[in-house]
C-alpha cells in the first residue's frame, strides 16, 4: 500500500532535517528519508565536532555560484540570528571562535538532537537505513521506494547533498535526480579541499606540519588566515578558502608576513646591518619554513651583505610566493562540492524547479557554495526553510 504524504524529503542532513521541520510545523505530513543509519552524519563531524553552525558575516558575496544573486533571497529571510535564537531556545551553549564563526560549546550532537526534535514537533515520519528505490512522477505526484514500502506526495524535496566524503554516505544522487526532472547541473568539483604539490614544489613537503599566517591569493579571491604544509601540499584554512576558487593550471600566491610594509627588509639592512636574513625572516615565522625560504631566494648571511636590489627581489617574492598546485586532495577530503543543480532552472525565493512544480532543492545540492566558517550550514537553513515555508 502506498503511504501518502504532503511532502517527501530525500536527505536527512542539515538542510533536509530543518526543511522537513519547518513544513512539518506548518501542519504539513512530511516525510524524511535517508539511507545512512542515522540522520545528520556531517553535522556531527563538522566544526572538530563542535559544529560552526553558523557564520554572524554571513552575505551572498561570501558563496560561490554560477548565479551570484540566487543566494541573496533566502539568506536575507532566515539569517544568522534567527538560526541562533532556535539554539538559544534549547538551550545550547555556544561561543564566537574568530570570524563570527559561532560553534557549540559542547558537541554538534546537540544540533542534531534539536533538528531531530523540531521534526518530531512537526509529526515528521523519519526513515533511516534503507536504500533509495525508484523516484517516479506522474499526475502531480512524486513516488518514492524505500526498504519495501512506497511513499508518494505532490512535493519532493532534493536535499541529498554534494558528493564530499563519500565515506559519510555522500553521494552524486542529487545529480541523477536533476537529470532524471530535465534539471542542468553545474560541473560539481571538490571545494574547501588541501591542494596537492608536485615536482619541484614538493620540496616543500618536508615542511609537513609547518603553519603560519598569509595572504592566499588566487585570481580576485584573497584570504589572510593559516596556511598549513603538509605531506602532500598545502592545507589551513586560508588554502581551503582559495582553493574553491582554484582552477587546475592556475597559480596560488601566499604572502608571507603579511603585516610588512614594502621596503621592510631595505630598512631592517639599514638599521640592524649585522643582522642575517635568517634572523629577520625568523621573527615572523617558523624556523623551518625559513631555511626552506632562505634557500630558495639564494640569499644567506648578513643584511648588510645583501644589495637592496636583491632584498626588494626578495621582498616581492615573499609578497606573491607563487605555487602552482598539480590537483587538490578531492571528493574525499572536500569540506563541500561547488557546482550543482544549476540555480538558472529554480527559484531563489521557494527552491522550487520553474519547470517540474512540487520539485525543491535545497543546501549543498544546489550550485551554492559556502566559505568554510559555518557559511555553509547559514545556506542549509535558509534555502531549507524558503522551501520548508513554500511546500
Ligand atoms: P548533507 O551532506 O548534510 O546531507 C545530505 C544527506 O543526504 C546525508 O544525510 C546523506 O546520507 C543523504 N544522502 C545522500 N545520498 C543519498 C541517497 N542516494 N539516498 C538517500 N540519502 C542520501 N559547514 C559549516 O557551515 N560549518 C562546519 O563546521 C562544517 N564542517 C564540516 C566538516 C566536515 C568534515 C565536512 C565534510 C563538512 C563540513 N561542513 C561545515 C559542510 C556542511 O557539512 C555541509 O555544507 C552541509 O552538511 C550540507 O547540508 P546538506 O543537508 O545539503 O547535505
């Protein structure tokens, strides 16, 4: 026998849990399907399991998509400070990390256990565990198969997410679907992902571990916070902000110290001339990393020794050191996937398919793409509630 139901929600993570939430508490009967033992895998690992639930600078200019306006609707409708008066009203303790990166002070299992209880607020049937059957669709209504049993309802929510980490149950079936309803998808790539060095460049492998602030920049796109060495190239959280602009051939630039003035080694020769390069380069950053520098500019011994041609040369390269990444760690180490369902073929104010009524995408599935620092889930519950309000 065929269950019925108002709406039929595929993908129990942040966005499918809160959209299902909000219709269910609307008086609509939802059903929420996943096929991962439990609901809202990710959010229990994001943030070092603290969950960044939400950035306070949260603004359409900080995502990436192929339509830069798409975002502006539902972000401006369900914002930062609504998202965290839900937390606050159950309760959950939270703290501003850096850069209105605001995480729980205890565990994301909080976040899940409130969007798990906003659901059963909203008499949402929850299914976990089995396989996705056929998604069929005829006479307004969307049929969905799941461990034996047969659903159907006149919504269908896409909210199964981008491929990133496959090992967390991630999959392409959001894709599959937008085909399978004449949807476009945008070229889906692993974003917030380590970049990987080869050949000359992975010498600077054997500064693995090694970190330090800078500048990273890639075409317009520049972020000023850690950069991390590691075994295969270049992580930290600046690398993973710049390599979702990162295309493959392009070159990454890191300034390092990036508080000096131009003309800051020429003026240091002058004033501590018996001073090595080494010294003053190691007053700003970590000793490893300066030998492998020093080496590589070809200079060494005392300021005074060095030409102010040579230091400003040096000078300049520290400001754009320029590393060109031969691939990135991909789906499996991707923070989030950037492409998608295209936005072209939906609306910004209801998530809904111009083309298939009754059809909603929502969160990562969608051509939005987050900077990393909780902008991602800001996405998950805004384009979650436009479609949890309109359903
Ligand atoms: P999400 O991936 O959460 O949910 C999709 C659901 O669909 C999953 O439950 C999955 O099992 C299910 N599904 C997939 N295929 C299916 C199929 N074929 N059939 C049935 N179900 C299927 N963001 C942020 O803002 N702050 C943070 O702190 C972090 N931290 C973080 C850490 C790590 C390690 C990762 C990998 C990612 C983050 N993120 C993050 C990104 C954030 O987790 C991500 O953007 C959101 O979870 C996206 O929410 P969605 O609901 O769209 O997809």
């Amino acid at each position: 026998m065929t269950e019925t139901y108002d709406a039929i929600v595929l993908g129990a993570g942040a966005a499918g849990l809160f959209c299902a939430a909000t219709a269910g508490q609307r008086g609509k009967r939802v059903l929420l399907l996943d096929h991962a033992d439990q609901p809202g895998k990710k959010i229990l690992i994001s943030g070092g399991g603290r969950c960044n639930f939400t950035n306070m600078h949260t603004a359409p200019d900080r995502y990436l998509s192929s339509n830069a306006h798409f975002a502006k609707s539902a972000l401006s409708r369900y914002t930062p400070a609504d998202f965290l008066e839900l937390v606050e009203a159950y309760g959950i303790a939270w703290h501003e990390k850096t850069l209105g990166q605001l995480f729980c002070d205890g565990s994301a299992k909080q976040i899940v256990a409130m969007l798990l209880e906003e659901c059963a607020k909203g008499g949402v049937a929850v299914h976990c565990g089995d396989a996705l059957g056929e998604i069929a669709h005829g006479d307004g209504l969307f049929r969905a198969a799941f461990g034996g049993r047969a659903a159907s309802a006149p919504a269908l929510v896409i909210a199964t997410g981008g491929p990133s980490i496959p090992k967390m149950g991630a999959t392409g079936a959001a894709y599959d679907l937008a085909r399978q309803f004449g949807l476009k998808v945008v070229q889906p790539r692993p974003a917030l992902v380590p970049l990987t060095l080869a050949g000359d460049e992975a010498l600077f492998r054997d500064l693995s571990g090694v970190s330090t602030e800078v500048i990273a920049r890639c075409g317009k796109a520049a972020f000023r916070e850690a950069a991390l060495f590691t075994h295969r190239g270049l992580s930290g959280p600046a690398i993973l902000q710049i390599s979702s602009y990162w295309q493959r051939g392009q070159t990454v630039t890191t300034q390092f110290l990036p508080d000096r003035a131009e003309g800051w080694l020429r003026e240091a020769k002058r004033e501590r001339p018996r001073t090595s390069l080494r010294k003053v380069l190691g007053e700003g950053l970590p000793e490893r990393l300066v030998d492998v520098l020093c080496a590589r500019l070809g200079l060494s011994g005392e300021l005074g020794a060095l030409s102010d041609k040579a230091l400003a040369a040096a000078e300049a390269t520290l400001a754009r050191w320029p590393f060109v990444p031969d691939g990135s760690e991909g789906f499996a180490k991707a923070e989030v996937t950037a492409g998608g369902i295209d936005t072209g073929g939906l609306s910004s104010k209801t998530m809904e398919a111009r083309k298939v009524p009754g059809l909603y995408v929502i969160g990562e599935a969608a051509d939005v793409t987050g900077w990393l620092g909780g902008y991602n889930f800001q996405w998950a519950w805004a384009s979650a509630r436009a479609a949890g309000l309109a359903i």
